[in-house]
C-alpha cells in the first residue's frame, strides 16, 4: 500500500513540495486611521475600562481584547465591538496599544 506522499506525487509528478515555515509572524500593527478610546465607567459599582473605535476585523479586535487581559492578569469581555476590561487600567492599557502600534485618545476623567 502506498504512504499518501506516495498518491500525491502520482497525482501531480511535476509539483515541487515547499517547505512549511514553523511559526506564523503575528501581524504587528493594524490598519487603524481614529485613535481608539479608552473610556472609564462604572457598573454596578465596578470599575471597568472600555477600549472601543476599532475600524478593522473583529477577529483582529478579539485577539487584541485576548492580549489585553493576559497582560493584564484580569477578566473582561469582548461585545458590541468594545473591549470591557474590569478594574481601572487606562494608563497600562494605553502605553500597551502605543507600545503596538496604536493611537489613544483618553476619554472622562
């Protein structure tokens, strides 16, 4: 019986395997034109920190929301395209985004 490298190379003789990278590069900076706003609120008497603007891929945002709370060793969600980060973490949160790439604008207090 023949290995399935063995089929393909049956199937398509002229085909040159390429070799497969081991890591895929993270994208570094996304397309961003308005500055993302980092807003602080409270609910239900909880400080929470809201980064919301994004213009690109939700996927991209959900990622950077992921990012966000490892960095930050806290809980948070990702809905209505905002990123809610519980406790108040505006000036950690906005030298991350700088550090990456982005532009903040601070919103309130």
């Amino acid at each position: 019986m023949n290995s399935l490298e063995d089929q393909l190379k049956n199937l398509f003789p002229d085909h040159e395997p390429k070799e497969v990278p081991e890591t895929i590069d993270e994208p570094t900076v996304w397309l961003q034109d308005e500055p993302l706003l980092c807003k602080y609120e409270k609910r239900k008497g909880k400080p929470i920190t809201i980064i919301e603007g994004y213009t690109g891929a939700d996927l991209d945002f959900k990622t950077l929301a992921k990012e966000l709370k490892q960095f930050l060793g806290v809980g948070g969600s990702f809905k209505n395209e905002q990123i809610i980060i519980q406790g108040d973490y505006r000036d950690k949160i906005m030298q991350f985004l700088k550090d990456k790439g982005f532009k903040v604008k601070r919103v309130g207090g």
